[in-house]
C-alpha cells in the first residue's frame, strides 16, 4: 500500500523517538514542527533532527543539499504551533501523567478533524483517550527504536478510534516507507508481549542450564531466522527496560510474563546488559 504524507505534522517531544519520527516525515516531504517543553530543549531537538537529516544524505537517502529546504522544518515551545497540523504524534517520556496533561492540551490546540498519536511503548490508548474530547480521532502508533533502521510501525487501535483513523494511519505509514500492523489495545501491544515472552523463557532456559546464552541465541538465528537472538536483544534492550515491561505484563496477564529470578538478580546487580557493559554477555563498547 503506498500512501501521501500529511502536509503538516506535528511531533510532542524531540528526545530520540520524536526527533526520529519528524526526520521520517520530513523525508517524506512533509512540513514538520517538533515543539519542546523550552527552548534549550527546542534547540537540542533540532540539533538532533539535523543529525539525523546529515546521516540520511551520508547514506544517499536524501539528495545533498535537502537539510537547507529551509521552512519544512521548525521547533517551537508553543503547543499553538500545532493549530495547523493534520497529524501531532506525542513522543514525550513514558509516564502516565505527563503523557495525559500533554495529550488534553494538544487536543485542544487541534483542529477538529486532526488526529491525534501517542507513540507509547506500553501505556494503554484506551485510559489515554479517556482525558480526550474527540477519542475517535485517537490512535497509538509505535514506532521502534532507532526510528531511521526500524521497519515497523505498529498502529494500536482504541476501543473508540474512527476506522476512517486507522486508514489514515495506514496510508502515513506507507508514506514514510514503514510497514504497519493493525493491533488492538491490550498489554505490549503486539511486538513487546511476543518479544519479552520469547525473552523471558530464554532466560528461564538459562536458568535451568539447558544451554549456553550463545547456543539458546544461535538457536534462534539460525534456526528460526531471528537476525538476532532473545539474550542478545535483552542486553540491546537493556534488562531494567525488560524488566519493568515484564513486571507490567505480568500484572495485565497473569503468570506466564512473572520475571524469571535471574533476570531481577542480574539488574539488582546493576549488570544491565550493553549500556553497563555486561547483561547475559560482555560488551566492550556502549
Ligand atoms: N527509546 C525507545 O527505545 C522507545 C521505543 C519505542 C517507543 N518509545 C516511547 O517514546 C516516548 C519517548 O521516548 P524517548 O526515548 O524518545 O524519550 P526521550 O527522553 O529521549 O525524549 C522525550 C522528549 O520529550 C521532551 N519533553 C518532556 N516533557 C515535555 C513536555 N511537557 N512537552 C514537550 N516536550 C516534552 C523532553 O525534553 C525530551 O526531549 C516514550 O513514550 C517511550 O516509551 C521509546
């Protein structure tokens, strides 16, 4: 499915993830302003979109001389600056609070036939869209981490969420050159439920001794054609990140996400995975 890129975008919160999601838009020929929550954080956010535009030309995904299309993209500390966007996706930090005052205040600075994004990894759309004034022009989407690299986008629908949104939603996906999957609202969406169960069951497999990290990863990569193996990504990951999503599925969904022991003693000795240096293997670079 191809599709056309909204002319105006907007992104909540230029940290990693927004300042990913604006350059995707911007490639894809859209207007694109990120606003922050002050100006030194505005202007580390457009630092960093910058960089990511100067990657993509290095790598010949952008034509030399594209960074200068001068008015495509703008920061701004003012949720105002969204009145024209057909699209605002919120990226700012996970937390459940913030993420609601942030959202009611976009909203209500949005044209009504707008939609509304909230790139959350595991918050759910649905007690997000309970604070909206229009839910049915709401709708997750998640974008993966490093957003240039990452293929998917996973589009989380609500309870109320138009049809005619996830449409939308699917033709922008499309537009930026991403893939999408169409997930209901339930806990770890598609990708992070799958993801940590296959995860946590390796670590109970290295529990038990039923074989070496590298052999239970190999078994994956080669056997299964996963590019990388379950142990590996949770060091990739960072095992605190897999560790709080567990803790959460496992409240949502019972027994089978309880975090294995191994994994809890590994972070409660500060072994974190690549960020720390070691996790489930030793890692000499950051
Ligand atoms: N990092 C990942 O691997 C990853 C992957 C998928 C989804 N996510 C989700 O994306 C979201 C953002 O994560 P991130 O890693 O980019 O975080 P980050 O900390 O790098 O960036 C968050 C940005 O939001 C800004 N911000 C904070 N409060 C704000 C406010 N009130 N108004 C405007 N801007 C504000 C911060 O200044 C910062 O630049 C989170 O919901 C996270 O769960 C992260």
């Amino acid at each position: 499915m191809s599709g056309r890129a909204p002319a105006r975008v907007g992104v909540l919160g230029g940290g990693r993830m927004g300042a990913g999601i604006a350059h995707a838009f911007l490639l894809a020929g859209a207007h694109v302003t990120v606003v922050e929550r002050d100006a030194s954080s505005a202007d580390a956010a457009a630092v960093r979109v910058r960089g990511i535009i100067a990657r993509s030309i290095e790598r010949g995904d952008a034509p030399p001389g594209w960074i200068e299309r001068g008015d495509a993209f703008t920061t701004s500390t003012e949720i105002a600056a969204f009145a024209a966007c057909e699209l605002v996706i919120e990226a700012v930090p996970e937390d459940r609070a913030l993420k609601a005052d942030a959202l009611a205040r976009v909203e209500a600075a949005q044209r009504p036939g707008a939609v509304l994004a909230s790139n959350t990894s595991s918050i759910s759309i649905d007690d997000l869209a309970a604070g909206l004034q229009r839910p049915e022009r709401f709708v997750g989407l998640h974008f993966f981490n490093p957003v240039p690299a990452s293929a998917l986008v996973e589009i989380v629908v609500g309870a109320s969420t138009d049809d005619a949104v996830v449409e939308a939603a699917r033709g922008w996906v499309a537009a930026i050159g991403k893939t999408a999957v169409v997930v209901r609202d339930s806990p770890g969406f598609a990708s992070s439920r799958l993801g940590v169960a296959l995860g946590l069951e390796a670590i109970r497999m290295l529990e038990e001794g039923v074989a070496s990290a590298a052999d239970i990863d190999a078994a994956m990569e080669l056997g299964y054609r996963h590019p990388v193996g379950p142990l590996r990504t949770t060091d990739l990951v960072g095992l605190d990140v897999r560790l709080g999503i567990a803790e959460e599925l496992h409240a949502a969904l019972g027994e089978r996400f309880a975090p294995p022991q191994l994994l809890r003693t590994l972070v409660a000795q500060g072994h974190l995975g690549r960020k720390t240096g070691r996790g489930f293997y030793e890692w000499s670079t950051p």
